[in-house]
C-alpha cells in the first residue's frame, strides 16, 4: 500500500480527455475549473436506442478518507440527444444527474459513474439510467496558471 501512495493521486489533473464506454460510446474531455470542481464535455451515441447525444455537467470533487488515492464524485447537466430518421431529425434536451469515482495512474484516469437521464420530450421512455467506465489520458497534469509559492527564506537569501 505504501508503494501506490505516492503515485495514485485523485484528481491530480487539469485537463484530460479519453473514451466513455458502457451502454454508451462517447468521447469525454474533463477540464478542471476550480480547486474540486471540473466540467466534462461528452459527445457519442446510446448504444441501446442509436441516438447521438452531446453533454456537458459540473462536477464536484471529494478525497475519501480511505487515501488520496480514490476521489468520488456528483454533478449536474444538460445534455441534447437527436435521431436521424428517414429524412427528418428527432431532436430533444434533457437534464443530467452524476454520481462516481475515479483514480489516477500517473498519466492515466479510471472512473466509473451512474448517470441517470431525464429527458424532455414526448417519448415512450423519459427516465433513462446509464452507467460507464471513462478511461483518459491527462494532457495537462498541473494547473498552468498557479504560481508557486517559494520558500519564506529564499527572500532572505537573494543574491543582489
């Protein structure tokens, strides 16, 4: 357990992208916007019913007491779906919930969340259950936009 603590780090990423894969095939893009918070942009199809869809959520970040090295997850979006059917496009929008977790290997970021659909539209089914694993790649580990912070006694040793 000591060894996978210093590399295991949960959401040690600013921005990373990947593959979505479940009852779903989507492609994920994961940008971090605050200290725990980050937006994830999906777009692919539902498997189950070929609709293609494209969403975007909040999602708020939370360490588990277990270690730094699994963090959990919710959120909130929306999400509009369309259908192409013989020569007209079915187009609806729908709320989004978020729950899951995540750990990072060094470059790489597993999660696995449940996302229920609530779609506005006149179809048989409006409440539309999905769960998936995201699997990304970190293109930008750290915030480039963060100073840092020096030492307090490197002022008292500057060179003049």
């Amino acid at each position: 357990m000591i060894f996978f603590t210093g590399i295991v780090n949960a959401q040690s990423y600013f921005t990373a992208a990947g593959l979505r894969a479940g009852n779903v095939l989507a492609l994920t893009v994961n940008q971090r916007v605050a200290q725990h918070t980050s937006l994830e942009f999906l777009m692919g199809e539902q498997l189950t019913q070929k609709v293609s869809f494209a969403t975007v959520m909040v999602k708020q970040h939370q360490n588990v007491l277990i270690g730094r090295g699994i963090n959990i997850y919710m959120g909130a979006g929306g999400q509009w779906s369309w259908k192409n059917k013989a020569d007209t496009t079915i187009s609806e929008f729908g709320a989004v919930l978020l729950a899951g977790a995540e750990v990072t290997f060094g470059r790489l970021n597993l999660s696995w969340d449940f996302r229920p659909l609530i779609r506005f539209g006149d179809r048989d089914q409006n409440f539309y259950p999905e769960t998936a694993f995201s699997f990304r790649y970190i293109f930008i580990k750290k915030d480039p936009f963060k100073k840092k912070k020096e030492p307090f006694w490197n002022k008292w040793f500057k060179k003049k």
